[in-house]
C-alpha cells in the first residue's frame, strides 16, 4: 500500500458559529489507499454537517489518482450544502494543473500560502 | 441477336442508371469528397465480375460446388435456401468492400469512421448498378416488360438499398476497426473488460489492437451477412411486407450510426505535424481515467467541459476527442427520449460541476451547529462516470439459373 497521512489540526474561528481545520496531506493517494483516507474527511463532514470550514493543505502531497478527485468533488458538494468552505493551499504544480483542467479550481480557491488561504477560509464572503 | 442484345444491355443501363444517380444524389448531398467518390463508384461497377466469375466456374465444374454438395446431404429446403442465402451474401458483402480496402490501404483513403461508411455506400451502389443491369436484360428477355416494370421499381429502391444497408453496416465497423488504436484506448479508460479481445490476443500471439481490429471487421461482416441472408429469405417466402419494414428499420439504423459525432472524428494522426502535450503524461493519464470514470457515471456535461480543457493543453489527443464526441451523442440521445422516460421513471439529478460553480456561496449565512445523529455515509465512487390462411409459401432450393436471376440481391 503506498504512504500517506492525513492529519487535522483544528484553526481558531473569527466568527461565532464556524468550525475550522487544517487538515494536511501527506504521500500519495492511489488506488490503493484513497479509500480508506477518505473514511477520514467523511467522518469530519458527518461530525461537522455544518458551517465546517476545511484548509487543505497539499504541501507535502505528490499524487492524487481519478478516484481521489472524484471525492474532493463530493466533499465540496458535502460541505457547502452545509454552508461550509473549502480552500487549497500550497499545492504542487501537477496538482494545481489537474484540478485546473477538471474544473475545480473554479470551484475551490487555491493559495500558495497556507495564511492566505487561513485569510481567505475564515473571511466571510461580501453579500451579492 | 447481337445487336440486339447489345442494344439491351445499353437500354438496362441506361435504366439501371437512373435510380443510381438518384442514390448517388442523396449520399453526394451529405459527402465532401465527390470527385475520389466518383471514381469509387466507376471501380466498383467491376466488383460484380468476381461474383459472375464464380457463379461460372461453380456450373463449369460443378464438383467444387459445396453448396450442391450439402444440398444433396439436406432434405430440409429451408436449411439449403438459408445455406444459399448465406454463400451468397458472403460472396457479395466481401467483393463490395474489397476495393475501398484496396484503394484505403494504398491511399491512406479513409480518415473518418463516417467516410468509411460512406465509401462503403458508394461501392454498394456501384455493384448494385451493374447487377442491375443484368437483372433488368434478363427479366426482360425472360418475362417481359410486364414483369419487368414491377421488379424495375423494387430493384431500384429496395434491392438498391439494401444493399446499400448491407455494406453500409460493414462499412461502419470497418472504419472503427481502422482506428482500433484509440478506440481500444478509450475503452481501457471506460473500464470495459474486452474479454473476448484479451483471449483472442493471446490465443493468436497478436496486440489488443490488432485482436480488436480483427475482431471487429468479422463483427461487421457477420452483421452484413445476417442481413443480406434475412433478406433473400424473406423475399423467398414472398413476405414483401416484412422486407419493407426490414430495410427501413435497417436503414433508420444506419443513419443514426451516421449522425454520431464520433464518426466526424478524424482519427488519423500525422506524426510529424502532432502538437505535443503541456501537461506531463501522468498528469493527463489521471484526467483521462476521471473522464472514464465520469462517462460511466453518466456525468458527460462534466466530461465534455473537462475534454474541452483538455484539449487546450493536447489538441491532438484522439482518445479526449473522442471522449467528448461521445459524451456529445449521449447528451443528444437523452435530450430526444430521455426526456420522456424522465417524466415516466424521475431520477435523482446528479449534480453537475457547473451546477455547483453556479451555486458557489456569495454570502455565509452563520447557522448554530446542532448537534446531530446523522448516519455514517462513506462515499463510493459510482463505477458505472445499462394460419392457415395467409401462411406464406414453402421455401424450395433455387436451381442454378433462379440463383442468379431471382428477384433478389
């Protein structure tokens, strides 16, 4: 099974209400894993249902496969049904390029500091 | 008399002539390359000299006749008129594609799926035009011009066009099996077993591509063979009706075969002139095996805005090109039926990319978190991104000359 880690730091809140977290990949997610790591933020989404605020921080992650695309696309979905937020930091190169050919770059935000995506995550969003 | 049969033969030209040039008027109306069309079609009037060839040398030396060999072994008439029915199609499906085979493999003809349907329609007709020609010469001199006006129209509308069907169908699996590489390609990616490729591979000691190529030419011949010999059969039993709604249903078929995207693709690929990718090939290959798995969730708005991403950085990939082109023919598939069956059977819509672009939050209303006893869900990935009045005439063998002379293909 190749390495990877998934570990959640929890983020001070601005406002009343938001449950915020670092959540840090680390390795690689294939087929052989994505899986299992994936129990891991759906079990965070059932425990926050909402108003969850999630920083992905992709610094140390190497490789995303289909499948692992195809949950960060449901967790989206999860999270803002909820009336939460997901933003990326720091990804790697080939990652940033993959997320932007599928779309999800449009979708969720990405920074390449892990303050400017803090900043951004917690900052509520100017009415329309 | 000579002159006379001279004159004949010039006269059932002129009218076999006619309706082919009508054909050839509607096919020319969809096609682009008319002047090579042309020429097709002018090479394909000799196709039918191999098939008279054979039927010369089988009553020239009958012992070699294998037919009249197994007819002499079945009592059964239908088992020999399905025999019959059966030899000759394949004779003829095979002749009618064997120039486009020709001139493709020397030429580098076709490029499209739908131009190796459409070439294969030129060579029907061009055969259909000669036998008709003989067709018409003897009915005349053995039946008169009575006869000869009914089986005229018949022969000039539905014989033609069934035998434009016939190849047609033949055609089609022809131009997939030429571009076998991508197609096989994007199968991988769509998560198809290919389980009768994989055996035939190995058994054969040949490439996937090649074992799908192979394998898919016979699946067209056979597909042409089965419809050629239905038709002679139902003609034998004189079900004139049947082989109306036969054609036409064929017919309906083929055309929806001819309006698929896919088959606008041209999938041949100049080394020299293909831009490369600017994405790295792992990269790519992850996006690709999302699109496959997409497809199979029946997300294809998604598949088709990301192929159209895709192809921003690789122009020149044939398998995303042809991941949008069928993900194209879905959408249009569903809008046409689709849409009825939803109203009878209503799904749960899944949510598309853009629907959730679109929704993307402009404001956060703040809602206290209460505390809930939701049930675990972990989500899969769906893998899938499916008388005796009226009865009809007892078949009986045709004899030589009726094989050749029959009111059929």
């Amino acid at each position: 099974m190749t390495q990877s880690n998934i570990t959640i730091e929890d983020i001070p809140a601005t406002t009343q209400g938001q449950v915020a977290k670092l959540v840090k990949f680390q390795g690689q997610l294939d087929e052989s894993n994505v899986d299992e790591k994936a129990k891991i933020i759906y079990a965070l989404i059932e425990q926050v249902p909402q108003n969850l605020y999630l920083l992905f921080d992709f610094e140390e992650l190497e490789y995303m496969n289909s499948k692992s695309i195809g949950y960060l696309t449901d967790w989206y979905g999860k999270i803002t049904e909820g009336h939460g937020k997901i933003v990326i930091a720091k990804s790697k190169n080939n990652i940033l390029d993959i997320l932007q050919v599928v779309g999800l770059t449009q979708l969720i935000n990405c920074y390449t500091t892990t303050d400017e995506a803090k900043f951004a995550l917690l900052q509520p969003s100017t009415p329309a | 008399m000579p002159n006379d049969s001279f004159t004949l033969y010039i006269l059932s030209g002129i009218l076999a002539f006619i309706p082919a040039l009508i054909w050839l008027t509607v096919i020319f109306k969809k096609t682009k390359r008319k002047g090579i069309q042309t020429l097709i079609f002018l090479g394909s009037i000799f196709s039918v000299v191999p098939v008279f060839i054979l039927h010369y040398l089988l009553r020239e030396y009958p012992q070699f006749d294998v037919l009249r060999l197994l007819s002499s072994n079945i009592r059964d008439a239908t088992i020999i008129s399905i025999f019959t029915y059966i030899s000759v199609g394949i004779v003829e499906e095979i002749v009618k594609q064997l120039l486009i085979r020709g001139v493709d493999h020397k030429y580098l003809l076709i490029q499209t799926i739908n131009e190796s349907l459409q070439f294969s329609l030129i060579s029907a007709l061009g055969f259909s035009f000669a036998e008709n020609i003989f067709y018409i010469y003897s009915i005349y001199i053995n039946y008169g011009i009575k006869q000869l006006f009914i089986a005229y129209l018949f022969r000039s509308i539905f014989t033609t066009c069934a035998h434009l069907v016939f190849s047609g169908f033949l055609g089609y699996y022809y131009g997939i099996a030429k571009f076998s590489l991508n197609i096989v390609e994007q199968n991988k990616w769509l998560g198809k077993k290919q389980r009768l490729t994989n055996f035939i591979s190995r058994v054969f000691g040949m490439s996937k591509t090649q074992s799908y190529k192979e394998l898919t030419i016979l699946k067209g011949l056979g597909i042409a063979i089965v419809l050629h010999a239905t038709y002679d059969f139902l003609l034998e039993l004189n079900q004139t009706l049947l082989v109306v709604i036969f054609i036409i249903i064929s017919a309906a078929v083929l055309l929806h075969l001819l309006k698929q995207r896919s088959g606008k693709l041209i999938l041949i690929t100049d080394i020299d002139t293909q831009k490369t990718s600017s994405m790295a090939q792992k990269d790519e290959q992850v996006v690709i095996e999302l699109l496959g798995m997409w497809f199979q969730d029946k997300k294809y708005v998604d598949v088709i805005h990301i192929c159209q991403r895709l192809l921003q950085r690789d122009p020149d990939n044939k398998v995303v090109q042809l991941f949008k082109a069928k993900a194209g023919d879905k959408i249009q598939d569903e809008s046409a039926y689709g849409k009825i069956l939803k109203n009878i059977f209503p799904k749960k819509d899944q949510k598309k990319l853009d629907d959730l672009a679109k929704e993307k939050p402009e404001t956060l209303p703040i809602v206290p978190i209460q505390a809930t006893q939701a049930k675990a869900t972990v989500a899969t990935t769906q893998k899938t991104l499916t008388p005796t009045e009226n009865k009809p005439a007892e078949p009986t063998a045709p004899t030589p000359e009726e094989q050749v002379f029959k009111l059929k293909i």
